[in-house]
C-alpha cells in the first residue's frame, strides 16, 4: 500500500520563539485550546507535551512551544539553549518570533532575530501584550529597529490579534487535504521509532531487527545533531528506523539532560509514523515510560507497546497475561496499543515486529467510506441515543473521516457542547469494535450545525 503522508508525514512544524517570559506558552496553550476538544482517553491524563497538533482554516500543522524546553529563567543566548531550539527550528516551516510589547525590542531580539532569518525559513513576527488595541500601532512601531517588515499585535492572553496571527501563519502552509488521488503519488517510506528510556534495550533491538535474515540495513546520516536512522528493507519493504538510543551518551555532556531526553523522544516521534515503545519486562512500566509513552498518544502515532528482556523474566502459565494486565490498567489512554514480548537480544519474537507494523500502518491510514460509517451511527443512535446533557438533548446528524494518519472524524452536531465525553468515548469505542484500527489512535471532533428542514 502506499502511505499519503509521505512528503508531508511531519506535518508542518511551526515554531514558536522568542525569550523568556514574553508569553510564548500562554500563545501556545490559547491556539491548543482553540481546537475542538477531542479525546480518546481518559480526562486528566497529563499533557505535557511541547508539541501539540493545531488546525486553523482546515490546515493542520503541529505547534511547538521552544520556550517549553527550558525555563522561564534560562538565556535564551547561552549556547546550550541556542543548540536545542536549532534544531527545532531547522524543521520548521513557520517560525514566529514572540516579542515583547511591554519591554520593547531588546539586543537579545535582535541577536535571536539575526539567526532566525539566516534560516530561510518564513518568518512571523508578533508583539505581544498588546492589551490595549488603539495603541497597537504606536506600540508596533517601536519595533521596526528591528529590520523586519511587518508586526503583528497580539494578546496571547486575551486572545486578541491571535487569529490575525494564524491567518498569515497558515498562509505558508501546504493544502491539508490532498485528494485521493494526489495521495496515492507520493512515495513513502514510513519512519518507525523505537523510543523508552535507557537500558530499556534500545539499541540492542535496532541492532537485532537490523540483522534479521533478510533485511537490507543503510544507515542514513543525519546532520551533525541527529542521530543516525537506519533504512531498513525487510519483505520488499522499506522503512526508516529512527533510533534515540544517541540521546543519553549526547545529553550526559550537558546540563538538561531530562528535559534534552524528553525533547528529543518528542522529535523523534514527531518524525515518525509508527512507534516502537519498549517496556522493561524485569523492571515494568515506570512514570517516565508513561510519559513519553502519553505524549505518542497525544501526537496521534500508531504505536506497539514491546515488553523486552522477555528471557529473563521467570515465567509461568499467566505471566505474560498478568503483566498485559498490569499495562492495561496503567496506561488506559493506549488501550489500542497491540503489546508483544519479545527479547532484543535473544531475538525471541523479534521477527513479528515488521509484520505487526505493518499491520498497523495499514490502520493508521485506514479510510472508512461515509456510507459504512454512517450505517454504523444510525445503528448506534437507535440503540442507544446520546443522553440529555447539560440540560440538551444532543442530536447526532451524521459523521465523516476527515483524515488518515490519525484516523480523524467529524460528526455535525446540533450542539457540540451537549456531548458528553463518556459518549464521546463510547462512540469512539463503536468505531474500534467495527473496524480495524488496532495500534492507531483515533480523533474524534464535533462540528456544530443546524439541522436541515429533510431531517
Ligand atoms: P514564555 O516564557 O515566553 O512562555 O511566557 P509566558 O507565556 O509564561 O508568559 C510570561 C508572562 O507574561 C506571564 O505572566 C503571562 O501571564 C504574561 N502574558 C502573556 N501574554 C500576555 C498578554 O497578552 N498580555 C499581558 N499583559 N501579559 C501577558
Ligand atoms: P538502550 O539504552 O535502551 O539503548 O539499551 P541497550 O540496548 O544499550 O541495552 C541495555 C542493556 O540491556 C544491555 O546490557 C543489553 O545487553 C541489555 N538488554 C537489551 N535487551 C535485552 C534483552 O532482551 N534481554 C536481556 N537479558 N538483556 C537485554
């Protein structure tokens, strides 16, 4: 099959930079918090991710906080916070530079500035904390010191100026919906992760899947930060195996080294399809593996959950049962997530992997026809409505797929609000029960819309 996203599977990057404290995360978490809620796993799970995906005017693209790397108090000069938002940035497809309406431009801006444009990479520039819109000119102005053409006010925390701000950002942004057609031409080579922390085993399964019978290995250099990804070709097929087992010995010479391992976990899963997230089967699933394992499901990937170091755990009848078990009850947000045990290095089970990904590749980009979806839903509703919520009767019109890679639905609604998130979940649940989408998260959003006089 072929895999749409190729060319765009990262989907646009756009880069919020600026120093510390001008409001760069209040912006973030307002655009984030523009979106229609969706969710598929329970309220409450943490989202500390620093990558979040984003939609305005029908364009997707993911949002990254740089700011939400390090603290407020850290230079955004000192070398070590400079190498980390290079390497953001140079994904990026926007960047918009945050300035600071209350402080006025400052060496620092016009320093961060003159890296930002040696990018080539469009950039946006805002001032914020404009609370007061009739001064937004008299304020811009004082910026022009700066050398950049245009500014546009902002109030991340009144939200003023902000869609004026998207507007322009998404202008540089490629069409999110490709027809089908368009889709089927660009080659892919679908981009795996094999992320978990360290000692988990993560080179020694890349090492292993590497040196299965069969398998074509060429490393591909990255740039002088990246680690280095495998091209793999197993079965005909080919994928890129992108490995962060090179975070730890990097980030051990440097400050950080948590929020840098984090970071990079984050980057390495924003590049990817599908990920490989590795549990250690003597020591089980610790809080970190959940985080890391809370933000995939966040940034909607097709995961396996891999228990290794299977050898060595003493076994009887139910082992493997009990410990699934365990997993489930844990991380109730990837109950989607196929689990495997497998040993990297005695290579037990090894060989299942490609097949499983593949498998789950095939869900990720599964597309459900209107038709077929909506039988499901008129089924669904008849037995068993969407109950009064918040004193409104919801009523349900139809629903649609959107998009692939997450699977992305939108059902019309008379009143998104009067969903409550238990049918919201239950509904999502329908959609696993009928079709396959093991090892794929799946979005749900809701669309307000009046009904027409023919219902
Ligand atoms: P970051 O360090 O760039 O991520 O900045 P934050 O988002 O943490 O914001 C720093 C401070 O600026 C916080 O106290 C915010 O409440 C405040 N702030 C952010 N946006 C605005 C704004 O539009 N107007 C005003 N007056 N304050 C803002
Ligand atoms: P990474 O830090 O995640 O890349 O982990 P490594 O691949 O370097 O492995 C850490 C340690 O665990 C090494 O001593 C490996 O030999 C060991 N290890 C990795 N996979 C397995 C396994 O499946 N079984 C056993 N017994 N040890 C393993």
């Amino acid at each position: 099959m072929a895999y749409p996203n190729s060319g765009n599977r990262k989907k646009s990057l756009v880069a919020i930079v600026g120093r510390p404290n001008v409001g760069k995360s209040t912006l973030f978490n307002r655009i984030i918090g523009q979106r229609v809620a969706i969710v598929d796993d329970q309220p409450g799970v943490t989202r500390d991710s620093n990558y979040r995906p984003a939609d305005w005017n029908g364009k997707s693209f993911t949002l990254v906080d740089t700011g939400g790397f390090f603290g407020p108090e850290e230079d955004p000069l000192t070398p070590f916070v400079q190498e980390q938002i290079e390497l953001v940035v140079q994904d990026a497809s926007v960047l918009v530079y945050i300035l600071d309406a209350q402080q006025g431009p400052t060496p620092a801006d016009a320093e961060i500035l003159d890296f930002l444009r040696r990018q080539h990479i469009p950039l946006i520039a805002a001032v914020n904390k404009v609370d007061n819109v009739e001064k937004s000119d008299e304020v811009t102005a004082m910026f022009y010191e700066l050398g950049l053409a245009d500014f546009i006010p902002i109030s991340a925390s009144h939200g003023m100026g902000v869609g004026d701000l998207l507007d322009e950002v998404v202008q540089y942004l490629p069409d999110a919906d490709l027809t089908p057609e368009e889709e089927e031409e660009v080659p892919k080579i679908p981009g795996i992760a094999i992320l978990g922390r360290p000692n988990v085993g993560k080179s020694t399964l890349l090492n292993s899947l590497c040196g299965q019978p069969k398998a074509i290995v060429s490393p591909i250099a990255g740039t002088t930060r990246d680690p280095v990804d495998t091209e793999i070709v197993v079965e005909g097929k080919t994928y890129l195996l992108i490995d962060t087992a090179g975070i730890r010995r990097r980030g051990q010479m440097k400050q950080g080294l948590d929020k840098f391992s984090m970071m990079r976990c984050e980057e390495a899963l924003r590049r990817c399809d599908a990920a490989l997230l590795l549990i250690d089967g003597e020591e089980g699933l610790t809080e970190r593996d959940a985080k890391v394992f809370s933000i995939a499901n966040d940034m909607g990937k097709a995961v396996i959950l891999l228990v290794n170091k299977w050898d060595v755990v003493e076994k009887d009848t139910n082992t493997a049962g009990a410990f699934a078990k365990k997993i489930r009850e844990d991380l109730p947000y990837l109950k989607y997530a196929p689990i495997e045990f497998i040993s990297a290095m005695t290579k037990q089970r090894i060989h299942r992997i490609f097949p499983h990904v593949e498998k789950i590749l095939e869900n990720y980009y599964r597309r459900v026809p209107t038709g077929e979806l909506n039988r499901l839903l008129e089924d669904i509703l008849a037995k068993n409505p969407p109950p009064v919520h918040k004193g409104r009767l919801p009523r349900i019109y139809y629903w649609t797929q959107a998009s692939v890679a997450p699977p992305t639905f939108i059902g019309f609604v008379n009143e998104p609000s009067a969903i409550h998130f238990s049918y919201e979940r239950y509904l999502i649940n329908r959609l696993y029960e009928n079709f396959d989408f093991e090892g794929t998260p799946i979005r749900l959003f809701w669309r307000k819309r009046k009904q027409r006089k023919s219902e």
